[in-house]
C-alpha cells in the first residue's frame, strides 16, 4: 500500500480568542485559499493517539525531548471507511508526518491491538510502525477531537489553521463511534493557531499574523486530553 503523505515542515502553535480568530479568517480569506474541505464553520478532525506501556511518548513531551514522536490514527467522519495512521515527529519547531491509508477494519484491527495488521501492508512505514508499536506494547489511549477552520497555499506548503471546541475522551474509544462521553478540553474561548510551512512564510502572510494578539503554546492538545488521567513522572 502507497504512503499517503510524507511532509516535513515547520510548525509555531499560539492561544488566541475566539473573537480574534474569526476577524483574523476573515482577513486571511483577502489572501489564501481556504481548504477545500471547510464547510460553513471548517471540518471536524478526529484522532485516537497511541502511546508505549510505560507512556514514553507523552513523557518525553512532558519533559520536553526535542526529538519526539506520536502515533495516531485520524479521521474526519464517523462514516469514514478508512483512517490515516501516522507518525508524526518533532525536531524543535520542525515536524515531519507520514501517514498510511488504512481500511476500517484495518483501524478496527489496530485498535485492538493486533499489530499484525500491518504486517499485511507493503510498505516500509508499516514494517517500522509495527516494530516501534509491537515492542513498545502501544496501546490506545485517547481520542481528541476539535471543529478545524483552515487556509491553505502550496507554494512552501503554508498552512494556516483555526482549532477549537476541543473535546476528548479517555474512555470512549470507539474511533468511528458517535461521540458519547467526549468532555470539553480547556476553556470555550480558547481556539489553537497553528502556522506551519516549508522553507519560509511569506512576508504577507508574516505581517498579517504578527498583528494579532496572540501567545506561544509548549502543548499539545494530546496533552491536554491526557492530564485528566495521566499523571506526570
């Protein structure tokens, strides 16, 4: 099976209001292409992370490791036939993801926790997602999820997304259930700016960002959804 995605780029996430998130989309839409897959207010983003026996990767997150990584399997739908997994890396401010494009029962399969499922998948992600998940014994953890507003520009591969109404469960984990049980993360005001591109940000795009009032965030909204359960080393 093909690799879906493979990106490496630069991300900068901040903490702004809701009333600055909707004037500063409503400036971006002047100047960048809306994602395709926005409806009247974005699109909901689904994923259920993965995490070792001994919780190594929220830890390193914890502690702040520079060189980090997450495991998750993302949809958009509860009536989405596939799931993306994918491995998402940190170096500082710079991720790389890929991803592999799984079948339903494939996800279902993975869920709970038959690693051999990607044995089954010919490709060398699968190979080294199976020898990381396998010997880390990975196991489900939480779902997150949150509605996302996004603008999007191919050149250097910018994108600027909006996300809030964070909800997440630690118990629920049915990934393409209907959502019961999910509780609200943070505060209802709150919406995650995250700015990520290759190379550089246009000066544009720069100038537009730098004006709003705006805070730099270390965490993560997989973070976030674990403190209800998890307790730090």
């Amino acid at each position: 099976m093909a690799e879906l995605l493979n990106v490496k780029r630069r991300e900068m996430k901040y903490r702004i209001s809701l009333e600055t998130s909707l004037r500063t989309q409503h400036f971006l839409k002047s100047v960048l292409p809306e994602d395709k897959h926005n409806g009247l207010d974005g699109y909901v983003v689904r994923s259920l992370y993965f995490d070792s026996i001994y919780h190594d990767d929220i830890e390193e997150k914890l502690d702040g490791i520079e060189n980090r990584k997450k495991i998750r399997l993302r949809i958009y739908s509860p009536e989405d036939q596939v799931a993306k997994l994918e491995l998402k890396a940190k170096f500082g401010n710079w991720q790389q993801k890929r991803s592999l494009r799984l079948t339903k029962a494939q996800a279902l399969r993975l869920i709970d926790c038959e690693y051999g499922v990607l044995k089954e998948i010919d490709h060398p992600l699968a190979d080294e997602l199976y020898l990381m998940m396998y010997k880390g014994v990975y196991r489900p953890q939480v779902i997150v999820q949150y509605n996302r507003f996004a603008f999007m520009l191919d050149s250097n591969d910018i994108r600027v997304t909006f996300d809030q109404q964070l909800v997440a469960s630690e118990s629920n984990l049915d990934l393409f259930g209907d959502g019961s049980g999910y509780y609200p993360v943070g505060f209802p005001d709150d919406v995650t700016l995250e700015v990520k591109y290759n190379h550089f940000l246009f000066s544009y795009v720069k100038d537009l960002l730098d004006e709003i009032d705006k805070s730099a965030l270390s965490y993560s909204k997989y973070v976030m959804s674990r403190f209800i359960s998890h307790t730090p080393e």
